[in-house]
C-alpha cells in the first residue's frame, strides 16, 4: 500500500493563500483580539441542526471590550427590526459598536468583523 497525497487544485492553492493572507493581515492589525471568541463577540454553541449565538462573550463583549480590538470603547445600540405586530410588540435588538476599530454586532452577530476563517480544502486523497 501507498501513502495517500493530497493532490490540490490551482483553484485550493489559490483560495488557501487568500485565506492564509487575509488571517495574517487580521492578526497584526488585531493583535489584542479576543482569542477565546475569535473576534466573534458571542458565545456559539450547536445542536443537531444550526448554531446558535446570543449570549455575549463572556471574556471580552461580556466586560465592554471589543471582541477585535480589545480596547473597552464599546457602545450600545437600539435598532427596531420590525415595526408593532398584532401582538403590540416592536421586535428590537441590541448590539454594540467599537468606537476604535468600527466592531459591530448587528450584522450576522459579528460574523463579518471577526477572525477570517481558514479555506476548507475538499481535495480528494490519491495514492
């Protein structure tokens, strides 16, 4: 038997570096980032079928520091989602905003703002 290699495509080459690059540049602008989060700023968790996500972190959003930068310039906000239903309620939702680095939490909690995630490589093994 032979030992399997991982031939990958110019496409994984190309999409491994971009990620390699974009988390390279993240990490020296964002150096104080909260590692337990990974710049998130909520704690994930999952079950069976989809993540979950609204509880803050407890290690930086959950003591006023910015999930990114570290510093404790965070702001609350208010935003209405959805005006008064038949049930009288207006649907809201808090988020906080750094004042430093421009970390917000209202867009897909954060997603966008935190750690760049790796490239998944789907390349088959061949032997």
């Amino acid at each position: 038997m032979g030992t399997a290699v991982v031939v990958h495509t110019a496409e994984c080459k190309k999409y491994s570096a971009i990620g390699k690059m974009r988390r390279t540049k993240f990490f020296k602008r964002y150096p104080n980032y909260c590692k337990q989060c990974a710049a998130f700023g909520y704690e994930v968790w999952q079950d069976y079928f989809e993540e979950w996500c609204d509880a803050p972190c407890q290690y930086c959003l959950g003591k006023g520091l910015c999930p990114r930068c570290g510093t404790a310039t965070m702001v609350s906000r208010t935003r209405i989602l959805a005006p008064p239903t038949i049930d009288h309620f207006t649907h809201t939702r808090e988020w906080e905003t750094c004042s430093t680095c421009g970390w917000r939490g209202d867009d897909d909690y954060g997603d966008k703002y935190c750690v760049p995630q790796e490239w998944t490589c789907y390349c088959k093994e061949e032997e």
